[in-house]
C-alpha cells in the first residue's frame, strides 16, 4: 500500500514537472513567433509607406498635368469668348449706323411727302379754278358736261362697244363652255347610273282568269279587306290575265304587289291569309328600304349617317320623280358633285353628303306638310347633320340664296342628272305649257314678229322685225330674252336664244 501511495505520489509530480515544463516551452516558442510577425509587420508597413509616397508623387504630377490642361482650355475659351464678344460689338456698331441712316433717310421722305402734299394742294386750287372757270365760259356743269361727254361717246362707239362686248362674251363663253362641258362629261362618264321609269300604278300577272274571282271573294269581301289593309285600290277589269295596283304611295304599291304575289302563290285567298300575307310583305319591304338605303350609302362612300337617317333614304327607292327614281337621282347628284367639287377645288366631302341628301324630304312629304326642301332641313337638322351640308343642299331649286360653292355644285349637279336624256319624262300637257310659256315670254318684247321654241323647248328662234329692230337691236334683244328666261323660267339645262333680222327686197323687171 505504501508503494501504491508512493507511485501515486511519483505520478503526480512527475505531471506537474511536465505541466510546468511543457508551459516554458509554449511561451519559449511563442516569443519566437512573436518576433519574426513583428518584424514582417515592420517590413510590409515600410513597402507600404514606399508605394504611398510613390503613388502620391504620380498623383501630383498627374494632377498638375490636369489643372495645366483646363488653364488652357480655360484661357482658349476666354480668346473664344472676347473674339465672339468683339464680333457683336462690331456688329452692334453696324447696326447703329444703318439705323441712323434709316433715320436720316426717313426724315427726308417726311420732308418730301411734306412738300408733295403742298404741291397737291396747290395743284387741286388751280384744278378747282380752272374748272370754275371752264363752267363759266361753257355755261355748263360739271355733271352737265360730263353727260353730255358720254352721251357723244356712246353715240359715236356703240357699235365698237356693242362689238367689242360680244367678241369678249363669245371668247369668254367658248372657254368657259369648253370647261363646263369637259367637267360634266367627265362627272356622267364617271357616275353614270341606270334609271328606272315608273308610274303611279303596278301590274300583276295572273296565271288564269279564275283567280280574280277568288281575289275579289264572296260579295267583294276578300278585294275589301285588302284594299283597307294595304291603302290602295285594286283593279279587276276585262284585262286579261291581269290586274292592276293604282295609288300614289309607291312604298303601299310595293306591299300590295307582294303580298297579292304569295296570296296567288299560296292559292288560299281569304281575309286572315291576307291579313297575313299584308303583314309578311310590309316586313319584305321594310327590310328592303333598309337595304337599299345601307347600299346607296356605301355605294356613294358616305359614312357617318344616322340609321333613322339612312332608313329615311332608303324610303327614296320606291320614289319617282317624273318618272325617275328618287334613290337613284339622289345617288348619281352626290357622285356628280363629288367629281365637279373635286374639279372645282371645293370641299368634295359636304358636296357629296349634300347631293346624297338633297331630297330627302320626298321620302315623307305625302305624310308631312311643306315643301320637300322644308321638311328635307328638318330631317337633316334633328339628325345632327352640319349646316355646310344643310346650306349645300337647300338652294337645288332656288328657294334659298346660293351661300357656297358646294351649294352651286349641288345645284349643277341635280340639274344635269334631272336634264339628261332619258333620264325623265313629262305628261304631254306639261311640255306644251313649257313650250308656251318660252314662247309668250319672248312674244311681249317689242318689234317681236313671231317666236318659236324648238329643240324641246332647249332653243327658241325668235324673228324680228327689220325695219323696227337693227343689228345692234337684235343683240340687246337675245341678251335680254335670255335674262328674262333666267329670271322667271324654272328649267333644267340651259335654253339657247337665238334672234334672226332678215330683210328681203323684192322686185318684178317686166
């Protein structure tokens, strides 16, 4: 036991020995490292310091090389700046040289003005004077010799006048004619449109004569009740294989024909089947008017109209006018005047929007009181269409005073599509008045010997009376009779006067 204790005590002196021994050697060791970091430390801090001053002495020179660089960019600019300053001071020098002499120049005008104004005082005084005196020694007037003075002109160069004035119309006319004429050649060759020639009445053909007796049914019940429900009135005559559709409203003509068209068809001709029928064929017709109305409108290229509006249009198409149909005037008018517009340098767009529009108001004026310009204002109003495109179109017919170009172009256009051939066509008793009332206008001059209207009523002769009319005579009178014709005559195209002094002198040798 006591060795155990001994060993014990052997082990632990011998650990703290080593403890103590091993702790020496660490620090031994230590102090050695410690001095060789220092010395590394001393060494980087001096490479260090030598790169610094290094760097710093670059800087510096790199610096100065810089601050020299912008001295003289610097002082460059300042040349710079005093030669452009010099500059304007030369120039302002200038300046104030010519403006003295403006001045001066000036001055002297206001003296000379100054001085013509007296001289023209002056020359006004001895004028005035001189006058004066003129009157004295005359006996006359101022205004009294003047009239006197172009009483003798006229006298003395009528004839001159009168020749010069007809060269200048003629060589005007020729031009202008041959203008006018390429324009609306150009506009019919470019818009010409097919016309349709309609009346007041529409026909059906029946397939046999049996049918009228079922269309006018047991003691006229069924032909009764189709006339209250469409508005018109049904012929059955003798003619055969055939009846007639007589009214005004061509928009109800068109809905009878239809529904007595599928009530022929269907063969059960009773009053519910044309109760029905009526109302199938007022929804065909509606559906077409809108049609046509959506077809002009693209057709022509206008845009922007209302639907109410274009449906309005549409009415147009069953519409006649002289036997033209409405729709299709209105069409060819807004093309016309598209082209003439573009000819003319007008606005093409309101020319044409007016020449589309112009008669609008036929497609209402059998159920609206006025004047289908009246009511076609209204329309175009409550639509919201432009006043430039309300003046253009309500000056057609005269009613209202030409305010534009376009409303002139309107104007031409409506005429040359109502006046070209086979375009319309008149009853025989309107064409006669028309020819009559050509002839009578021309029959109230004086040393009017007879007139006549020829060329359907596009030219009127008219012979005078040599020993009561001269050559200078007949002149007035062709431009007179042909203001007058301007003046109270309603007609398309242009009426071509022509006056005709003849004298014949006869003698017998016997």
């Amino acid at each position: 036991m006591d060795q155990t204790i001994l060993l014990v005590i052997i082990a632990a002196i011998s650990m703290a020995s080593g403890s103590i021994l091993g702790y020496y050697v660490r620090q031994s060791i230590a102090k050695r490292r410690a001095g060789t970091l220092e010395a590394k430390l001393e060494k980087r801090v001096i490479q260090v310091k030598e790169e610094t001053t290094t760097l710093i002495k670059k800087s510096e020179v790199k610096a100065s090389e810089i601050i020299n660089k912008a001295q003289k960019e610097v002082d460059d600019r300042r040349r710079e700046f005093l030669k452009a300053q010099q500059i304007l001071l030369d120039r302002e020098s200038l300046l104030d040289t010519k403006i003295s002499a403006f001045d001066q120049k000036e001055n002297e005008i206001k003296e000379k003005g100054e001085k013509l104004k007296v001289i023209k005082e002056e020359l006004d005084k001895l004028r005035s004077e001189a006058e004066d005196k003129l009157e004295k020694v005359a006996h006359l007037s101022r205004e009294d010799a003047k009239k006197e003075l172009l009483a003798l002109v006229e006298i003395e160069y009528e004839k001159d006048i009168l020749e010069r004035i007809k060269k200048l119309e003629e060589s005007g006319q020729e031009k202008l004619q041959a203008r006018a004429k390429e324009i609306v050649a150009l506009a019919i060759q470019k818009c010409a449109v097919s016309q349709a020639q309609e009346l007041t009445t529409t026909t059906v053909l029946l397939q046999n004569e049996d049918i009228k007796g079922r269309i006018i049914g047991k003691e006229g019940r069924n032909i009764r009740t189709f006339e209250k429900l469409t508005g018109v009135e049904l012929i059955v005559d003798e003619t055969p294989e055939s009846v007639v559709i007589s009214g005004f409203n061509p928009i109800r003509r068109q809905i009878a024909k239809i529904a007595l068209d599928k009530l022929i068809q269907d063969g059960r001709i009773q009053p519910a089947k044309i109760e029905e029928k009526v109302e199938e064929a007022k929804i065909e017709v509606a559906a077409k008017i809108k049609e046509a109305g959506d077809k002009a409108v693209y057709d022509v290229g206008v845009i922007g109209l209302s639907d109410k509006l274009i449906q309005i249009l549409g009415r147009l198409y069953y519409r006649t006018s002289y036997g033209q149909n409405v729709l299709l005037h209105s069409m060819e008018v807004a093309l016309i005047s598209e082209t003439i517009a573009e000819e003319l340098k007008a606005d093409t767009k309101v020319a044409k929007r007016a020449g589309l529009l112009h008669d609008i108001g036929k497609a209402i004026d059998q159920q609206v009181q006025g004047s289908h310009i009246e009511i076609g204002i209204k329309i175009l109003e409550k639509f919201g269409e432009s006043e430039a495109v309300i003046k253009a179109m309500r000056t057609h017919h005269g009613d209202y005073p030409v305010e534009s170009l376009e409303a002139s172009i309107v104007t031409v256009a409506d005429a040359i599509s109502s006046s070209r051939p086979g375009a319309r066509k008149d009853t025989l008793e309107n064409y006669l008045q028309r020819l009559k009332d050509l002839e009578d206008l021309a029959n109230k001059f004086p040393g009017i010997d007879r007139a006549y209207a020829i060329q359907a009523g596009r030219e009127i002769r008219v012979f005078v009376k040599s020993d009561k009319v001269d050559d200078l005579g007949a002149q007035k009178m062709a431009r007179q009779i042909a203001e007058k014709i301007e003046e109270e005559l309603k007609y398309p195209g242009e009426i071509k006067v022509t006056v005709i002094r003849e004298n014949r002198v006869v003698e017998y040798a016997r």
